[in-house]
C-alpha cells in the first residue's frame, strides 16, 4: 500500500523483527520513474555531486537512509556558503528511511513536517535562497523501548514506564498525523524463519500488484496535477471523486470523537483510495475505509479480511 499510493510509513516492533529489511525491500516494487522524474532526480544528484560516473540519468527510485545522528542541516539541506540538498531531496521520488527514528533529535525530525505536505523544502543562507525538491516516500521504524524488549513476553525489559513513554513521545503528535499507515511488525518465531512453506509472494508478484494499483490511480488522476493518491488534496477527493453514501461515516465518527484531526481524515481517504486500487473496486467501499482507518489508528475495525490486499 505504501509503495501503490506513495503513503508514508511507520514500522513499530522490537529489533529482529525486520524492519529495516521491509525498508531496503521496497524500492524494489515501486516502478520505474518516468522520464520527468528522471530529470528531477538526476538534476538533484548532480548538484549534489553523487551522480554515479556513467550514467546520466538515474531511471530507479532512489533510498536515502541518513545515520540517527543526521543534523538537521543534513536532512533538509544547507551548509556553508550555497545551500546544498539534503537528504529529503536526495531521496526526491524515492524512499527516506529513519532507522531508529526516535533516536533523531526532535528539531531535525520537526523540520520534515513543512517537506512532507509541500512536497519541496525552501533553504535561506546568505549566499542566496534555494528551492529544492522533496517528494519522498518517508519510512520511520521505531522499537518500542529504549531496550527493544517492551513488547516481547518474558523477554526481561526493564524500563521505567516513564522512559517508555518519554522514548515514545519523541515522534511528536504533528509527525506521526503526516503518517498515513502504522504498523506493528512481530517478532519472527521459530516456524516462520525455519519452514519451509511459509515463504510469502516473490517481489516482482508484488512488484506486478502496485503497477496495476498505480495504473489505476493514473487513469483517475489523468490531467491532474497529481500522480499518486497521497499527493491528492482531501477537498478535491471528496469534491472530484465522492465516496458512497456511508462510506465515510466510521472516519466521521472517528473525528468527532477527537480520535482523527481534519487531516488525519484526509489520509483515510487517500490511503481507501490506494486500498480500491489494489483490490479493483471503482470507489472505495466503507470496508476499504474500515481498513485505512485500521492501519492509521491501529484500532480494530473488522477489516482484517481485506489484509492481504495490504500485504
């Protein structure tokens, strides 16, 4: 779903469980970019001088995943003198991973919320201000713990409740409302790592699924300003392409319960639009919103049959 509709991701489980090889994978299922995205990102990696020696132009999307001890200079831009691009711009129409996200300081983590809705960041120095692109796939993961063993049974953690959530509190509120989908990723057992007949789908099957969901969403989306769902603004999905009646009442629900911000509602939508798609439903259905609900809030909405749709 993260790699169809462009939607930002946050993984959540103790270490080992395979976070960071979730993250590595998903470059290779997001499609080949096109010839305008081409450009932009090798414009961006040749004024950063990282563009590889014999090849003009990078035809991949590209993984950015900056160390925990990134400045935020390094993740949004600047420097000495002209600014330079930083990470969020190097992973320009690919993936910016955040191992061990809480461990970022707050200031560097704050100062991707204005990149994450405008889609560019804007760098002042006194050499001259720069505009630079920074549409990108954000993929947190996070352990639950500063010990990593929070959640596992009898794995012997021994960390203060407050640590707990002072650790936790370091993904502030406004960050995690630009996530669209939070996932708990468990521990693998001894059956999964060892069988034998619990391999799951090859990349290039799932590789094959999210052309076909973004097929769909370009066919929609055409004479648009917008390529994926997440880049669609919530007024113009319920302007433009309206759900059913009913289909929205459980997000409705939600933020008059103060569980969802206007915001947040309008992620539900974009990430029922990317959950349509996969499954082949012309508009999204209240179970394709129960489901979008589901992996934002992590409150159970009887959407579980639709996960492998997610998967």
């Amino acid at each position: 779903m993260a790699a169809a509709g462009g939607h930002h991701l946050l993984l959540h489980g103790p270490p080992g469980a395979g976070k960071t090889m979730l993250a590595e994978r998903l470059p290779a299922v997001l499609p080949p970019l096109t010839r305008q995205e081409s450009l932009e990102v090798t414009a961006v990696h040749s004024v950063a001088g990282i563009l590889p020696p014999g090849q003009p132009l990078v035809d991949t999307a590209p993984y950015c995943a900056p160390h925990h001890s990134a400045t935020m200079q390094s993740l949004v831009g600047g420097g000495n003198g002209l600014p330079r691009p930083g990470a969020v711009s190097l992973a320009h129409r690919g993936i910016l991973f955040l191992d061990e996200a809480p461990e970022f300081s707050a200031r560097a983590l704050d100062a991707l919320r204005q990149p994450l809705e405008s889609g560019h960041v804007v760098v002042a120095r006194s050499a001259g201000v720069v505009r630079l692109p920074a549409r990108f796939l954000m993929v947190l993961a996070a352990n639950p713990c500063p010990c990593g063993r929070h959640t596992l049974h009898g794995a012997g953690c021994e960390c203060p409740p407050s640590v707990i959530r002072r650790y936790q509190a370091r993904l502030s509120g406004p960050l995690l409302d630009r996530v669209d989908l939070r996932v708990d990723v468990r521990p693998v057992d001894r059956a999964d790592l060892l069988g034998r007949g619990g391999r799951g789908e090859s990349t290039e099957t799932v590789a094959a699924r999210v052309r076909g969901a973004r097929e769909r969403s370009a066919a929609r989306l055409d004479g648009t300003p917008w390529s994926v769902n997440s880049e669609v603004p919530g007024h113009e999905l319920r302007t433009r392409w309206p759900l059913g009646p009913g289909a929205l009442a459980s997000a409705e629900r939600d933020l008059e319960r103060g569980l969802l911000t206007a915001r947040g509602v309008d992620r539900v939508l974009r990430v029922a639009w990317t959950v349509a798609d996969l499954a082949g439903h012309d508009r999204p259905t209240a179970r394709d919103v129960a489901l979008a609900l589901e992996l934002r809030t992590g409150i159970a909405r009887g959407a579980t049959a639709l996960a492998g749709v997610a998967s």
